[in-house]
C-alpha cells in the first residue's frame, strides 16, 4: 500500500469512526434538551442545519447544483418523499430518548442493516445470498420473540430501522449529492419549521430565548449533532471499503446500548436480552458473510 493510499485509509477510519461515534453519544446531547418539546427541537435541528449546511455546499463548490436541483419539480417531488422518511426517523428518535427508550432505538439501528438487505430484495431485485437469509430471520425472530415474551411489540425500533432504510433506498435510487441532498430535504422542512417557531414565538410557548443562553446554544449546536456526522460519514465511505464502513456502523447502537443500560439506567429485562442476542447474532453473520463475498469479488 503506497503511503498516499494509507493516509487516505487512516483518514477515512478516524473519519467514519468518529460519525459513528457522535451518533451513538447523540441521546446524550438530546437528553439536554428534554425540557423542549419535540417538535420545536426538530424543527430547529432542520433549520439550523440547513444554515450549517449551506456555506459548506458554496464552499465546495456545489452552488450550481443545488440551485438546479432546487429547479427540478421531479427532484423536488423525490426529496419530498425523503424528507418525510427523515424528519420520521428524527421526531421518533428524539420522542424515544426523551422518554427513556434508548434501548429500542438502540435495537432499530441493529436492525437497520438487516432491513437494508430485505428492501434490497423487495425493491432492488437483489437475490440473498443463504447466510443472509439466515441473518434475516434471527432477526424476525429476535422482534417476534420480544413481542410475545416481553408483551410489548418494539414499535420504536422498528419505525426507526424502516424509516432510516426506506430513506436510504430512495437516496440510492435518485443517487443524488449527500450533502446537496440534504440541504434541499432540510429546506423542505424549514419552510413550516419557520412558521411554526415564529407562532411558538408570538403565543410565548416558545423555549428559544426564553429558557436560559444554554438551551438557546444546544437548540442551535443541532446542526453539528446533525450535519457534522454525516459529513464525516462521506469522507469515510469514500476513502474505505464498504465492508470496513459495515463493521463501524455498528459503533452508534453499542453505545446507546450501553448508555441506556449504565448511565441511564433503563431496566434490561431477560426478553430484552435474549431478543438482543438474536439481532447479534444475525448482524455476526451478515457481517462475516459481507467481508467473505467482498474478499471474493
């Protein structure tokens, strides 16, 4: 390996570990702001990122193609079905760690992968391979069984992995810039997000400017939990292997899983575990079958 090829390597590493990494310590930064209702939260993490965003599209030069995609009434309309998927996937992950469910959205994002390979089939015409199959159905079985043990069917996780996958599939289909991509999905949802904290404004339900400099700043420091990640995120798929970015991404739920459990404190029942060690296992053999398939291609 030339010491280009292995700067870019270490680079890509430390860069989709760190995404990964700011991910799985997000409930953290969103537990700070439990005292603000969700959709003023989300509302300002669209707006906010949008404005983190859109110096950074000048800066690299994308100005022309996110006017042109802004110009499209196809793109808009796409976009328009991505941002729903997306601002889903973010109301139900920030109601979830306001209201001590982190481990279910921990188990969503084990399975987002495994849902990822099933909407590969249905949708994509892809064909699994038997090992996935196999991975797939520990994993209906790790939800069935936490449905039937444990009483409780794990809505939470489950909208957060076919939300995140049905969002990443149509972004694969439409293979559009990511961060040109996201800066239209977050100006989609700023245009109401903006009547909407102004009527928050007016009524004086608002928490912006009204509850202390500090939930002002996190209100605003959304945007870096939410556009810096994923920045990060695309200089490591483009510097490292797929297989390497597969095994990483199981970096954000471990720490949420860890995090719910030791610093949180939510209860771990026996069903919960054992409906854990389903998805484990099955992420263990996707993950050993990926790295085997990619060897051979």
């Amino acid at each position: 390996m030339s010491a280009d090829v292995r700067d870019q390597s270490i680079s890509g590493l430390l860069a989709g570990g760190a995404a990964y990494f700011i991910w799985g310590l997000a409930p953290m930064y969103w537990k700070m702001l439990s005292n603000v209702p969700e959709y003023e939260t989300i509302f300002h993490r669209v707006i906010w990122s949008f404005l983190f965003l859109l110096p950074v599209i000048l800066i690299q030069g994308k100005g022309k193609l996110l006017v042109k995609t802004l110009s499209s009434p196809r793109q808009l309309r796409n976009l328009s079905i991505t941002t729903l998927f997306l601002a889903t996937n973010w109301f139900v992950y920030i109601w979830a760690v306001n209201h001590d469910l982190i481990l279910q959205a921990s188990l969503g994002y084990y399975i987002n992968p495994l849902v990822n390979v099933l909407f590969g089939v249905l949708f994509l015409k892809e064909r699994l391979r038997k090992p996935q199959v196999i991975a797939v159905a520990l994993a209906a079985a790790g939800v069935f069984y936490l449905t039937i043990g444990y009483g409780s069917f794990p809505h939470i996780a489950l909208i957060l992995a076919g939300s995140f996958g049905l969002y990443g599939l149509i972004r694969k289909i439409l293979n559009l810039d990511a961060a040109v991509g996201l800066a239209v999905e977050t100006l989609l949802v700023s245009i109401p997000g903006c009547c909407y904290l102004i009527w928050l404004q007016k009524t004086g339900s608002a928490a912006f400017l009204h509850k202390g400099v500090t939930v002002d700043l996190f209100l605003i420091c959304t945007a870096l939990v939410t556009a810096l990640p994923l920045l990060l995120f695309n200089i490591g798929i483009k510097h490292l292997r797929l297989t390497t970015m597969g095994f990483l991404q199981y970096i954000a739920p471990s720490l949420m899983f860890i995090m719910a459990v030791f610093v949180y404190a939510e209860p771990l029942s026996i069903h919960q575990l054992i409906s854990f060690g389903f998805i484990w296992i099955a992420l263990a053999i996707y993950s050993m079958d990926s790295t085997r398939s990619h060897r051979a291609r």
